[in-house]
C-alpha cells in the first residue's frame, strides 16, 4: 500500500474509530439536515456526512439540537438574530481547514466569525455554517522584535491587554469588544491611527485558510499579493487564523470626554472641531459623537487621546475647551487600556444597531447645516450622528499600496439608529428610517466608503466606492483565490 493511501485509510479509520466511541457514550447518529447553500437555494446535509466533520473536528460542531447552540449563535449585534444549520466552533487552524473544506465540497452558505461584531450582522447566517473562531483568542507578544501574534478570533481587548504588558499597542479601533479580524480586513480606524497608520497598515503577515482548503502563510515574501488583499479587501480571501501585527510604544495617554451641549450652537460647535482638527497634530485622535443623555439632552462628546505628555496635551487641546462650556470634561492622564474600555468587553451590545456612513474630505458650510439639519428633524433620543477623525500618517500612505483605497479623507463619518432588543416594530422602523433619509441627503457629499461601516443591505456600487481604483485587482484576487465566492457574506467583491 502507498503511503499516502495507508495515511487517507488510517485516517478514515480513526474518524469512524471516533464516531463509534461517541455513539458507544449515547451519542445518537446525526439526521439529515436542511440546510442553505451559496445562492440561497435549499439542500440537504447528509447525516452521515455532519458526523464525519464532527468528528473530524478538535472543537465543537453544534446544530440546533446541541447544548450551547444559542449562546454560540448569538451576534454582538441583537438586530439579528440568525439561525445557521451548524456552527463550527474551531480550536485551530486544522479545524478551521476541516470547516472551510465541507463548507465548498457542500456548496454551503458559509458566514465566518471573528468577534462576531459584523453591523451587518455577517458573522452569522441563516441555514448555512458558521465557521466560528472565537475559541481561537490567543495573544503571543515579542517585546524584543515588537511583534503580535493574535489568534483569529481575538477581540481588540485581547490584544491590547496583553500587549500593554509589555508597553506595546498596534492601531486597532476604539471599541474594546471589537473583532481584531474584520476590523484589521476592512482597514481599521482608531485612537492611534493618525500617528501609526490603519490597524491593516501595521498587519506584517497572517496564516489564511483559502476557499480551495489550502493553509497559506502570507507576508511581503510568502503570496505578497495575498498580503496586499488582506490590508482592507475584507473577508473576501479566506479565512485568517493568525495575524502577526507591528507594535509600537504606548505608554499613558492623555484622554478621556469633552462635552458640550450641542442644540444651542450646533453649527458653531461642527466648525470649531472641523477648524481644530484641521490642525491637529498626527499625536491626537478627536473622535466626535452626537447623541443624547439619559436626560434627552443632545450632546457633542469628544472622544480625546493624545499620544505625548500631559503638558504638551494641555497645551494642544486647550482651544477645544474654548468651544463652550463643557458639559463634562473627564480628561486626564489615562492607560491606554482604560481609554480603549479593555476592562469592560462583553462581547455584545446592550441595544441593537442599524447604521450607515461615507468618508468625508471637508465639513463644508453646507455639509455642516446638512448635518444640523438631519439631528433637527427628528425627536428620536436613540439616534447617533459622528466622526472618527483620520488623514496623518493613514493619509500618507498611496491608495495602491494597500487594498484600503480612500487615504484622502479626513473624517468616518457615521449614522447610527439604536432600540432596546425587545423594542416593538415602530419603534425599529422609524429609527431606521431616520438613518436611511439622513444619510440620502448627507451621501452626496461624501467621497467613498469605509467597508467597516455598513448596513449589510448596502449596493454593490457603494462597495466599489469603498475599493476605489483597486477593484479591478481585488476581483482579479477573489478570483484567484475564491472563484466561486464561498467567502460572500462580507463587503463583498465579485470574482473577475
């Protein structure tokens, strides 16, 4: 007997092994499932074939009958509550492979899950598989060669938590409960991106699970153009096991909240951020939200991080406190973990969400009183209408250089309508509404898309707003490595 046959029938022979131990233990055989494929068409799973996965698997295969199963379907956004025929719940890269393969060999819908913190709620799917890497959290740190290893599943208060250990952080968003995986694949925004770049312009190199099963180790040496896809093509490539990031000294920053109440001088308030920010230093982070307290008071609240000392972040932030009279200002000598919220990561949100948003190159008088004009139509205390500032060291980068295509904007601009998830279906309409009306008068003057901001209904044209000019290489890419796009549930790019 070759040797490859003695391995595939020893192999065989430990999966069937391991599938009568489990029936031997009460384990009853697996019943056909129905189940969705790739076009949303119905097919049928064979029990036979679930049982050969599952037993295949390190990790859990859960179906809707197994303990567990709506704990591990349950998305980070409560507006979607999706039911997958199996969950895949991966310990490793082989598990991973194991579920990428029976998922293509099935032409089955296929959603893949990080921190499960998709908007869109694309992390999870309704019939198809969830291959889910949240057990795959592991954070190794090189504090000599200034590396990250981070684990696919990891969430940003993994990373940053382990990585502060040291004195280290890489640019990795503001929201701690955050997936490192689809906020590095669609760009990655946050308090320490105008000084180091996109959280994908730090990305040094990453294991992926492509659509044809295959394990590939990608940097600027090993499948370059698969390293140049993954800096902001999204999830569109395969499956990222393991991303190994750049790290960068971060001590003690300064930060915290600046408010000020907003209806009193809205227009005034929009102009004197967009005039301060136009001449920041690449140290600061301004991000700007407007919404309202538990009082109703609608506010503008300033999220503030200055990578320096405190003395000079006195001195640079003082013309924001001119603004007004504050509301609240918290602002002081600050961790960068306690600035990013690490303490506090459940891993869900406490409302459910629908949101929008374009980039924005200048808050010109008329986007300002279209801006003003959209917070005054509507009585909604639930809505969220902000910023996150970009441009510095993100902007310096060439549009080609990455698949992250808009380096010319100056702010992420973001529509937010938010209900309790119990709320009744007025209630969700009209919040909905108010994003969706909003953001038809504010698009027009936008200037691309930042795919991390998306609603999961979006068209196909304003993803190709997000890819500018490289969507003629990100499609010849999917092609290459996922021509019958089994990876689609994501800001999706067609294969060529």
């Amino acid at each position: 007997m070759k040797r490859r046959s003695f391995v595939a029938a020893g192999l065989a022979a430990l999966a069937t092994a391991s599938l009568r131990s489990r029936r031997a233990c009460g384990t009853a055989a697996s019943a056909d499932l129905n189940a969705v494929g790739l076009e949303g068409t119905p097919l049928v799973l064979k029990g036979a074939d679930i049982d050969e996965l599952r037993s295949a698997l390190r990790g859990e295969l859960l179906g809707a009958a197994q303990a567990g199963y709506d704990q591990a379907r349950r998305l980070w956004n409560p507006a979607f509550d999706r039911h997958p025929a199996l969950i895949a719940r991966c310990l490793g890269a082989a598990d991973v492979k194991r579920a990428v393969s029976f998922a293509a060999a099935h032409g089955l819908l296929t959603a893949v899950r990080g921190g499960g913190h998709s908007f869109g709620g694309q992390s999870g799917c309704d019939g198809g598989l969830v291959i889910d890497l949240s057990p795959m959290r592991a954070v190794e740190i090189d504090p000599l060669t200034r590396r990250a290893r981070v684990g696919g599943g990891a969430l940003l208060a993994n990373l940053d938590r382990e990585a502060q250990g040291f004195g280290l952080a890489t640019p990795a968003g503001v929201v701690a409960d955050t997936g490192v995986a689809g906020l590095t694949l669609g760009g990655g925004i946050g308090r320490l991106g105008r000084k180091f770049g996109l959280s994908c312009d730090n990305l040094l190199g990453a294991e992926v699970i492509t659509a044809d099963g295959r394990w590939r180790r990608v940097s600027a040496a090993e499948n370059p153009d698969l390293l140049w896809g993954l800096r902001g093509g999204a999830g569109n490539f395969g499956v990222v096991t393991e991303f190994i990031f750049g790290l960068h000294e971060v001590g003690p920053l300064y930060g915290g909240t600046l408010s000020f109440p907003f209806d009193a001088g809205a227009r005034a308030l929009l102009k004197g951020y967009t005039e301060f920010m136009a001449g920041a230093p690449d140290e600061l982070y301004v991000g700007a939200d407007i919404d309202s307290d538990e009082k109703g008071q609608r506010l503008m609240e300033l999220d503030v991080s200055y990578y320096g000392t405190a003395q000079d972040a006195e001195r640079v932030i003082a013309p924001l406190r001119k603004l007004g009279k504050p509301h609240e200002d918290s602002l002081a000598v600050a961790s960068y973990v306690k600035l990013q919220g690490s303490d506090d990561a459940p891993g869900f949100s406490h409302q459910a969400i629908y949101l929008k948003g374009g980039l924005v190159k200048d808050m010109t008088p008329e986007f300002i009183d279209t801006v003003v004009g959209c917070l005054e139509s509507t009585r909604l205390e639930s809505v969220d209408l902000g910023f996150q500032p970009v441009a510095g060291a993100i902007g310096r980068v060439k549009p080609h250089d990455t698949a992250f295509w808009n380096r010319a904007a100056s702010y992420s601009m973001h529509l937010l309508g938010m209900w309790k998830p119990d709320a009744d279906r007025d209630t969700v309409e009209r919040n909905k509404e108010w994003v969706r009306s909003s953001f038809a008068r504010l698009e027009p003057l936008t200037h691309g898309r930042y795919v991390n901001i998306t609603s999961g209904d979006d068209h196909d044209s304003h993803l190709s707003a997000a890819y500018g000019d490289n969507y003629p290489r990100l499609a010849a890419l999917k092609k290459h490595y996922d021509p019958g796009n089994l990876f689609r549930l994501n800001a999706n790019i067609k294969p060529a």
